[in-house]
C-alpha cells in the first residue's frame, strides 16, 4: 500500500492548519490570498463563510484579535450604522457585508487587502 507506515512504525499525523482564511471564492483578493499561501506551501484552512456564516460571536473574537472595530469590517457599499454593536449585529445577521478576506493566523488576524498582508500573520 502507497503511503502506508511499515509494520511496527508509527507516522505523526500531519498537524492542523495554522492559518484559516475566511473566504468568498468569488473575490479576486480572497483567491490571491489563497494563490500565496500555496505558492508558500502554507496549508490553510477555508472558510466559505457565505456558506458557513460566523456566529456573532466568532465575528467579534475575530475583528478583536484582527484589531478592527466592526464598523470597519463592513464592505464600502454597506450601509451605515450608528455604533459598533449594529454593526456586528449586521456582520452576523448578513454575512455578505464583511469586507474580504480575513485571514487568522500564527501570529494573529487581519484584513488582508492587499493580498501580501497574509505573509504578515505566518
């Protein structure tokens, strides 16, 4: 069998990602984040966050370590909102509204606009 660990030796199991991307296939900056990181050969996690929304408070775990307000977070094109709190709620109640890609990683979150923001957080 390819791949399989001779009779008696046991093969450490590769660890899990240590960079999550959440992800909207269809956002050029979010696939050049994910280009960069293969090109590194950085495993990553991906999270269709459209597919799979965030709960509100994965959203704002995310925004403290990133440092952003969620006011911030939100795409040019959504509408205002009167403090941080509305804001959050709105990431979380329509996820589209989330500026991309958020990238987590070793050494913390981010925006990650530009792209090469990402090589900052491994």
């Amino acid at each position: 069998m390819t791949g399989a660990a001779p009779a008696g030796e046991v093969r450490p199991r590769p660890a899990p990602p240590s960079v999550t991307v959440w992800h909207n296939p269809r956002c050029s900056k979010s696939r050049a984040v994910l280009a960069l990181l293969e090109e590194r050969g950085v495993p990553a996690a991906v999270r269709d966050y459209l597919r799979d929304p965030p709960s509100r408070a994965e959203l704002a775990a995310l925004l403290a370590r990133a440092g952003v307000r969620p006011r911030d977070a939100l795409r040019p094109d959504a509408p205002a909102f009167p403090d941080d709190d509305a804001a959050l709620d709105a990431l979380a109640a329509d996820p589209a509204l989330l500026e991309r890609p958020f990238v987590r990683g070793p050494r913390g979150a981010a925006l990650c606009r530009p792209p090469g923001r990402v090589l900052d957080l491994l």
